[in-house]
C-alpha cells in the first residue's frame, strides 16, 4: 500500500499520515471492511516509524469508527496515536470478527 510523504506535527515534531479519503461501496458496508483498511494503513504507518494517523468523518459508519478509535478535533477530524495506533496496526490481517473485538479505546490514544 503506498503512503505519500506523510504529514508533520510541528507541536509535537513527529511523523504522521492524513487519510484523505476512503470510500466503501454501499453493498459492502457494515462488514469491517473500513475497519480492516484502517488496520492496513496503521501497520503501513508504524511500520516506517510514523506516530500518528489523522483523518475526517462528516457521518455514518466511518464516523462511528473513527469516534470509538480515535481523539475528535474540531467538527470532524479524528487523530489516533499511541498505543491506539500500535493496537490497530497489530490487528491488520485478521478477521474482520477480530479487528473488532480489538478495536483500541479512546484511551489508548494517550498510552505512549
């Protein structure tokens, strides 16, 4: 999967990336699908030493996973990093059944 130049957070001088847009077709939501591609990327990310994952949601399905993965900014932008961001990378390549009993907390996110 291949990843741009990434994102920097001057605040924190760490490496990052921003999931621009992700889209599931309709016949195939609601099946961990969004969840399994998050996954995917947090691996890819961890994998090159990255800290953090940053993302936007408006509504729905990506929205409500988002919200339970990650810390919300403003109207519609969620960060997840830390442990979150280690625990979602460690579950890339499992069953969707998997992935979602694994999903990290909000907490997590502020675990180092």
């Amino acid at each position: 999967m291949p990843l741009g130049p990434g994102s920097y957070d001057l605040h924190h001088c760490v490496h990052g990336a921003m999931l621009l847009d992700m889209y599931v077709v309709p016949a195939y939501r609601c099946q961990g699908l969004g969840a399994a591609l998050i996954c995917a990327i947090a691996a890819e990310i961890t994998g090159l030493g990255w800290a953090y994952m940053r993302g936007q949601a408006l509504s729905g399905p990506a929205a409500r996973l988002y919200g339970r993965v990650g810390v919300r900014f403003g109207t519609n932008e969620y960060n997840v990093s830390g442990q979150a961001l280690r625990q979602l990378a460690s579950l890339a390549g499992k069953s969707g059944r998997d992935i979602l009993r694994g999903l990290p907390t909000q907490a997590m996110n502020y675990q180092p």
